[in-house]
C-alpha cells in the first residue's frame, strides 16, 4: 500500500502551473492555474505532519494545515474543506492573497530541511475552490434567533469576519460601509490578477444569504454618528481599516500626475468593474504609452507596477530605498514583477518631482545601506552627491497608510486614539474606551495583513458575546434590531 504521507524525499516540490508572463500580461486574470486533483494529493502528501507544527504556529489564525493536508492526501476533501473553513472565514481569499512565503511556507520544516516547501496556500485555495464548485459552502443555519443586534463600521475582512461568527451565534448583524461594494481593500485595491472579484463577491452574497445586513454608501458622522449607531445596536464594532496614504514631503509634489496608490488601484479596479471612472476615461489613471514611476517596496507597490504593465505602460520603474533583500514586500511577488518587465531601481530614495504643470520627471537619491534599524533592516542613507534623474508622466505613491481622523469623522471626539491615530482598545475585551463600542483589524494594529484582520475580527466576535451576555445577565435588558 502506498504511503499518504511523508513522501517529500520521493516528491519534488511543485506549484499549479503559472502562465507566461507575456499571457498573463496581457490581461487581469489570476496567473495561476488551477491545481489538478492528482497533483493536489501529491503535494499534500509531502507533509512531514511533524510534532511540532511551525506552519500552523507561524499562521495568524492557526489553522490546521497539517490536518487538511492530510485529508487532502487520502482524498477526503469535503473533510479537508470543513477543518480549513473551522478556523477561517475566508480561507479562498487567504489562499491566494497570502504572503506564504513569509509566514506557513517560509516556516515549513522540510523547507527548512532544503526539500522545498509544502505549496500550502496553493492547496488551500484548491480545497475551497472544490468546496464553492461543489456546493459544500452554505450559508450559515441559525438555530436560535438573538433579538441583540451588533453594527459594525467597515465590510472588509475584520468587520465580515466578525459579522459571520457573531451570525453563527443568532445575532442580528449589520455592516455600515461608505463604499458602493462590500469588500474593502479585498475589492478596489487587490488587482484581479491576484484575486479575481467574483471571489470576493461570492463571499458576500454568502453573508447576505446568512441574514447579515449590509447598508452601503454609509459615512458615520454624516449619515449617523457613532453615538446615533451605538443607541441603535447593543455593540459596536469599529472595523474600517486604514486608508489615508503617508504622503512625501519633497520639492514638486503639488505637480499634476502624481497619484497615491490607492486613487490608481481603485479606478483600476473599477474598470474592472465595469463602473465609468472618468479619470481613467480621460486617460489621466491609465498607465497606457506613459513612462511610470511607483514609489515603495511594498505588496501595495507591487500592485501598482503589476497594474500598470497590464495597462501597457511604455515602461514601469520601481524606486525602493533599500535593496531586493531588504524589501518589506512578499518575495514572490517582486519575483512576478520582474518576470513581467517590471525594472527595480534599488538603493533610490526620491529628492524631488520634476516639470512645468504635470510631473516630467522624479530626481533621485542614491542610497547606501548602514547599520540595520528597529524593524532588523540596514537603514537607508543617502550617498551625497549621487543623484540622477528619471523620466516620469505618471507618479504613484505607495508609502504605506495612516488611520484617518475617526475622532473627527465620527463627530465622537472621545474616542480614545493612539499617537499614530489608531484606536486604543483594551487588549483582553478588545473594548475602546466607549463602552460597547470595540475595534479590530488595521485601525488598531496598523496597516497589515488580510489575515490578521480575518484574526481579529474573529476574536472581537468573542469579546462582543461576552459582553453582550455579561450585559443580558445583569440588566435583563436587550437592544433589539
């Protein structure tokens, strides 16, 4: 009898086939191919299904990789399914969007051992892609409706997370979003070529049919404040990510053209759409016959230079201040970059913009490496006397993200914040100082992962039951819907 596991010595490391980059350039599909069944078992089976499991360990919503790839190896996929969707609300998502390479597989002991890896996110992106062809994922059965109800402020990752499990529990749930679409980041800021939008619509339409409500083109603060919202609900969750872009304060940055990478991401994405954008109509956030200039070494700025080489730009540059090494961005990604003729100025750090009315062009420091810095990276430095120039018609930003004023924009200006502008909570109940009112994902840790905000919400799901049956015991009172 074959053996189903521990066959990595036997079996090579191998991926779902990745379409030539002069295919995938050319569209926005997603470049990977779908892994065969075969294969999928195949690569499950190279599971060392070790005692101490550093894949599970070093994944944010721990997971039980090594127990679906097991699953996955004998056949037993619709088993395989349910242990991967137990421990996570989007586990489709997080199969393609994941940087694995930071976290399950760079920790994978045979990698370690030099035998490559278990493709894990490609295998969990098999396993839940089977489960929606087969109609395994079904909304959520309530077996006894709750008259307390929870708001929640944001529809990306944190907030539906959240809002699943708390429907789980018989609550009744709303999610106030100021876009015309559920999904956040999820869907105008991911480009398709990483995670195509009927995956993300999918899973809404799910939520939907579960009896979560969703209420779009809703501002709190100006449709209702936060005050107006918590008398409505017996808790709140704030749940709105981070979106305000870091700008640059050099020379030239008031010039036409130059853009944050969100602005440029979203009006992409639209198109994608099929919404009329019409700075893209007008050509001004089409990358078409311009020379661009991205600014970062991030996943974000990867989006940004994969984007518009589909947009066929007359040529893409990258300025990261630090080498290829020390990027902050998944590997993987700026290995897909480069394939597509992305060109990585490395060790540059913009001086200034350049041009009479739009941006002609960015002066450029050069860099040098120093002693490395908190964050364990050799600190960048400017090589005096070093600078160039580079040809530019359209400027992306994509410096990171900062919290918006939600103080402010909520009209709650007791909303205890962080000098970075997140929210405080309390980090056991996950509670803001307003009580009933808590917060989770990026507004509180900062710009991160989609899997920690998947982590978070599912843990303010926790807090907020306790709290909302701390509070039925006590007062006997219930908010209703």
């Amino acid at each position: 009898m074959k053996k189903k596991m521990l066959q990595f010595v036997d079996l090579k490391q191998e991926t779902p086939v990745k379409r030539s980059s002069v295919k995938r350039k050319g569209d926005f599909n997603e470049i990977y191919n779908e892994f065969i069944t075969d294969k999928a078992k195949d690569q499950s089976s190279r599971c060392s299904q070790c005692g101490v499991p550093f894949c599970q360990i070093h994944c944010p919503l721990s997971n039980n990789i090594p127990d679906w790839l097991k699953l996955t190896a004998e056949g037993r996929l619709k088993e395989a399914y349910e242990i991967s969707q137990s421990t996570n609300n989007m586990p489709e998502v997080c199969g393609r969007i994941c940087p694995q390479d930071r976290l399950c597989e760079g920790n994978c002991v045979i990698e370690q051992s030099g035998h490559g890896t278990v493709t894990i996110g490609s295998i969990e992106k098999y396993i839940n892609d089977t489960a929606w062809e087969r109609g395994w994922v079904k909304p959520v059965k309530v077996k006894k409706e709750l008259k307390q109800s929870i708001g929640i402020i944001g529809a990306g990752p944190a907030g539906m997370a959240c809002a699943e499990e708390l429907r789980k529990s018989g609550y009744q749930v709303t999610i106030y979003d100021r876009y015309d679409r559920p999904g956040g980041l999820l869907i105008y800021g991911i480009p398709n070529f990483k995670l195509e939008k009927y995956v993300v619509e999918r899973r809404t339409k799910l939520l939907k049919d579960s009896g979560i409500n969703f209420v779009q083109n809703f501002e709190v603060g100006r449709d209702k404040t936060l005050y107006e919202l918590k008398e409505k609900h017996g808790a709140i969750l704030i749940a709105t990510g981070v979106y305000k872009a870091r700008e640059i304060d050099i020379p030239g940055q008031s010039l036409k053209n130059i853009f944050p990478a969100m602005e440029f991401l979203t009006a992409s994405n639209r198109k994608g759409l099929g919404d009329k954008v019409k700075l893209f109509d007008e050509g001004i956030l089409n990358a078409e016959g311009k020379d661009v200039v991205v600014i970062g070494g991030g996943d974000t700025a990867m989006d940004c230079v994969r984007t518009s080489v589909r947009q066929k730009a007359k040529s893409v540059k990258c300025l990261y201040r630090r080498d290829r090494e020390n990027m902050p961005g998944s590997a993987r990604e700026v290995g897909n970059a480069i394939e597509e003729g992305v060109d990585f100025v490395w060790l540059s750090s913009p001086k200034s913009f350049f041009g009479k009315t739009k941006v002609e062009g960015v002066e450029v420091n050069q860099m040098k490496l120093g002693e490395p810095d908190s964050s364990g990276r050799r600190k960048p430095i400017i090589a005096e006397g070093a600078e160039y120039k580079i040809k530019a018609d359209l400027v992306i930003k994509s410096l990171g993200f900062d919290p918006e004023n939600l103080p402010k924009l909520f009209n709650a200006k007791e909303l205890g914040v962080s000098k970075w502008g997140t929210i405080k909570i309390d980090l056991n109940s996950m509670q803001t100082n307003l009580d009933g009112v808590f917060a989770a994902g990026d507004i509180v840790r900062g710009a991160s992962l989609v899997v920690w905000a998947i982590r978070d919400g599912r843990d303010a799901a926790v807090q907020i039951e306790k709290y909302l049956k701390s509070k039925n015991n006590k007062t006997g009172s219930i908010k209703a819907a």
